[in-house]
C-alpha cells in the first residue's frame, strides 16, 4: 500500500481522513417565489478510510538477536531501563527503550525479542519486531558464545543477519557491531574465536562481554557511541503527497448503464456530494433535486441513453426514478 504519512517529530500531525462541511440552513434556499423554504441541507459526510497504523521505535542502536542471547540483560546494565529478564526464551514480548549516558552524550537502544528462522516472513511475530530496527543508525548483533544447548554462535549469527537482510537489505547494510555476551561462561573462548573469524572475513568488529558481571561493558559503549557519531540517520519511505480534489461543477458527471443491475450509473465528485447533503426526507428538497438534475442535463442524457420513464438511475447511495411527467 501507499505510505501516506510519517509522523517522526514531536507534535507531527496527518490528517488521514476530513470531516464534511455543515449544511445551508433553509435561508440559503429561499428566493423571490419561495421566501420560507421548508428544508434545509445535510451536512457533508465525512471521508471514510481504511489505514494501517504502525508504530516504529525510533532509536540509535538496534539490538539483535536469538532469544535468550542476553538482549535485555545487556540493556538494563547499560541504560535505567528495566526490561523483563529471565532464564528461558522469549522473556521479551515487546520492545524496550533505553537512554544510554555515555560521556557527556547519549544515544538511545531499543531491545527487541528475540528473532527466529523466518522472522522476515512473519514467523514468531518477527515482521512486527523487525520493524523497530528500520530506524535505528547502527545494528548491535547480541550473540551468545556460551554454546548453550549446542547451539553455533556463528550460525546464530549468519542466520540473525540473513533474516535482517531478507526483511531490509538496506538495513543489514547499515554499520554493525557484534557483541559477544556470556563470556563468564566455560566454553565461550573457544566460540568467541570462531566467532570472531568468521566476523573479520565479513567486516565485523566483535567486543567479548559478559553482561551479568559487567566485563566489556565499557568497550562496547565506546564502540556503539563512535558508530552512531558516524552513522547517518536511515531515509524514511517515500510519502506519496495526494492533491487535492479540483473544485468540480454538477455537470462534470459520467454516465453509465449497468446491464447486470438494468440501472444507470451517474459519478462525479460535485453531483455525488449534492445528492448526499440533500434532505430526502423533504418534498421541497426532492423538487429541488429534480429541477437541478433536468438543469444539468442528467435527464436528457439518459433519454439519450435508451433511459424510459421509470428508468433507475444510482447517484452515490441512492437510487432516483426517470419522471419525464413534468417535460
């Protein structure tokens, strides 16, 4: 679909859909025959959409990883934030946000679940995660090198950042770091070095860490401070600006018949909002209707379509019924 807005700054507003202007009272109707008309306008209706909202965390560094990796373990040492933290996968729910004040500065983390094989492609909730990482500057890949369960730090690592690539090449692009955590358990060095190889063979600075006992914290936050310095601010999408409506005169109508329906169809803006914001209800205002409908032309060209007396034609929401009595 078509991105129709991208609210990034504080008090940033869109107007997704306008309300209708309100109605003529009756003495906007009245003339030197009719002095006290007995009707009145309807207001406009109101534009009616469909529009999906998304919430994007915006953030300097983006934390990515498998679950369980030490995410929000590293978060909560690194900034006040408070994540949920537990021994099992899938603690993290939803993204957490983190100020980090590092030397004078700052930049801001966001911690999202964990990811999965086939995160790009919705599995394990990944489309909604992988989202918030759209705008950060620099990507952290939080890998665990304790070997846990057997599992591969280096393919964690490959698949993490396949699945990054596969939702946003632009985003697995971006400058990276990756951070080695659980180094305070046996087992981690021997990983960390094939960690490492397979890093340098792809352009990647690994910082070992322990985030339970707090070593390399600080290494890695000088890292991830000079990386978001020299880091851009990713481009937003491309918001398509939708002009407005020309101004429209009541004859600047289609005419079609619908064979299926045996109806004819009148379209255009103005005739459309006419109909709409007559009232009716009101005998007055349907001889009024009727008069600006034979004024237009809309009776003869229906006559010229092979329209009879009796003959439907379908204005907006409503169904009106060819009188030629009057001619």
């Amino acid at each position: 679909g078509r991105v129709l807005a991208d609210l990034v700054q504080p008090n940033q507003r869109y107007i997704a859909a306008r309300g209708g202007r309100g109605g003529r009272g009756n003495i906007h109707f009245a003339n030197a025959t009719r002095q006290a008309p007995g009707f009145a306008e309807r207001g406009e209706p109101a534009e009616e959409k469909a529009v999906t909202l998304e919430l994007k965390l915006l953030a300097d560094v983006g934390l990515a990883g498998y679950p369980n990796a030490g995410k929000s373990t590293f978060l909560s040492r690194i900034s006040s934030a408070r994540p949920k933290i537990a021994d099992y996968p899938f603690t993290t729910l939803e993204p957490n946000l983190g100020v980090v004040d590092f030397e004078g500065g700052g930049f801001v983390v966001a911690d999202i679940p964990g990811l999965i094989e086939g995160a790009h492609q919705g599995v394990g909730l990944g489309l909604d995660f992988l989202r918030h990482l759209e705008r950060t500057r620099v990507i952290a890949y939080v890998v665990d090198v304790s070997g846990f369960e057997g599992r591969s730090p280096v393919e964690d690592f490959r698949n993490v950042r396949h699945e990054l690539a596969m939702f946003s090449p632009d985003m697995a692009a971006r400058n990276a770091l990756i951070i080695a955590n659980k180094m305070d358990i046996p087992g981690a060095e021997a990983n960390l070095d094939l960690l490492a190889a397979t890093a340098k063979e792809q352009g990647y600075e690994v910082i070992p860490i322990s985030a339970v006992t707090g070593q390399g914290l600080q290494e890695a936050l000088y890292r991830l401070a000079d990386l978001v310095k020299s880091s851009p601010a990713p481009e937003g999408p491309v918001v398509e600006v939708q002009p407005e409506e020309p101004p429209t005169n009541l004859s600047d109508f289609e005419l079609h018949y619908n064979a299926a329906e045996n109806i004819f169809e009148a379209q255009g803006i103005a005739i459309e909002r006419l109909v709409a914001m007559t009232d009716l209800s009101s005998d007055e205002a349907l001889l009024r209707l009727q008069r600006l409908f034979r004024k237009i032309g809309l009776e003869e060209r229906m006559k010229q379509a092979g329209a009879e007396e009796g003959s439907l034609v379908r204005i907006g929401k409503n169904e009106f019924e060819l009188d030629l009595s009057n001619e």
